[in-house]
C-alpha cells in the first residue's frame, strides 16, 4: 500500500499566497482594479496572532483580501481542514456570507463541503481554481444583490447547519453504539447503560 504524501504548511501557504492573485486575476481585468492584501495568522494560547509561513507550528489562517469597485471579500486558507473557502459581498450589500451560500441561492456548482482537506499543492491549486470559477460566474448576480437576498441566504446557512449538526449526532450514536457495544462483550452493563442513554438523546 503507497503511503499518502502530504505537503508541508509552509508549501501550502507560500503556494496558497502564490496561486490566489493568479487564480483570481479577472478581478482586476474585468472591474479596472482590485486592491489585495495578505495576512497569516497562527493559533496560540492567546488567540491568533500574525505569523510568517515558516514560523508556523500551529493552526493557522491564511487570507487574501480584496476589494473591487463593486466587490469585496476573502479568500482564505487553512484551520484545522486545510479548507479552501471564499466570503464575498457586493459593496452595497456589506453582507459575510460564503461563496457556497451564494451558489446555493443560484443553483451553481459549488457546495459547502467543496475546498476541504487540501493537504496537497496540487489539491490546493484545483480547489483555489474551482472557487476562482464560480466567483466569476457569480460575480454579476452578488454585485446585483439587494437585501431580498439576505432571507434566502439565511435560509441556505441555517439548513446547512442542521445538516451538520444531524451528522454530528449521527456519529455520536454510533460511537456510542460502538462503545457499548464493547462494554457488553467485556460485561460491564453499567457502562453499556450510560452509552445506551446517550444514544437516546
């Protein structure tokens, strides 16, 4: 069985801070200017704090910023998942909702699990390029986006979150499940009552 090669942090941030502006490049051709900037944060004890790629150790957060005539947002990088994920609103708008959110109101192509554990280069690339994508197919729709769109919107966060919070239960009772399992086989009927109620919950 061939071992999986994972890139290191500090590849995948020089990278993810090379490959934005070249992916994200019609931002600027189409509009006249876009305006960028970078920061790299990294999890301590007292919150996150900047740090450069190859002084991280920890969790971190990379992110592009930008902001257009018409646009503004993030492009960011990184936590625990390594996920890719883009938030973008209209000038107008001054919203903080998600590409994904937006591409759900849209009927696009992108989903809210799409841009997750890009642990390689070329992982990375494909992901920053699939977001690139659907930001320039959405950007019309977002830049014409007016508060009838915030309800919808919501609506698309909140449906997504009852969907996770049902896969997080869901795996509970079956490590529940597991655990007591595991407890009758050993005789311990105590602990498979207390794993037995946490199925119930």
């Amino acid at each position: 069985m061939t071992e999986r090669k994972f890139d290191s942090a500090v590849v995948l941030v020089r990278s993810f801070f090379e490959t934005v502006p070249l992916a994200f490049s019609f931002l600027a051709s189409e509009t006249g200017s876009c305006s960028t900037s970078t920061v790299l944060k990294q999890a301590t004890p007292k919150g996150f704090e900047l740090v450069k790629p190859e002084d991280i150790t920890q969790c971190f957060l990379a992110v592009w910023q930008f902001k257009t005539k018409n646009l503004h947002g993030e492009v960011k990088f990184g936590d625990r998942e390594y996920a890719v994920s883009v938030v973008v609103s209209s000038v107008e708008l001054e919203s903080d909702f998600a590409l994904w959110e937006w591409s759900e109101i849209s009927k696009g192509a992108l989903s809210s699990s799409d841009g997750q554990f890009c642990s390689t280069v070329i992982r990375l690339k494909e992901e920053l390029e699939r977001h690139a994508q659907a930001l320039k197919i959405l950007q019309s729709r977002i830049i014409k986006s007016s508060e009838s769109d915030l309800a919808p919107l919501r609506t698309a966060r909140s449906n997504r979150l009852d969907e996770w919070l049902a896969q997080n239960r869901q795996a509970e009772h079956v490590r529940a499940r597991s655990t007591a399992d595991e407890a009758f086989r050993q005789k311990n009927y105590e602990a498979v009552i207390r794993y037995k109620s946490i199925r119930t919950l």
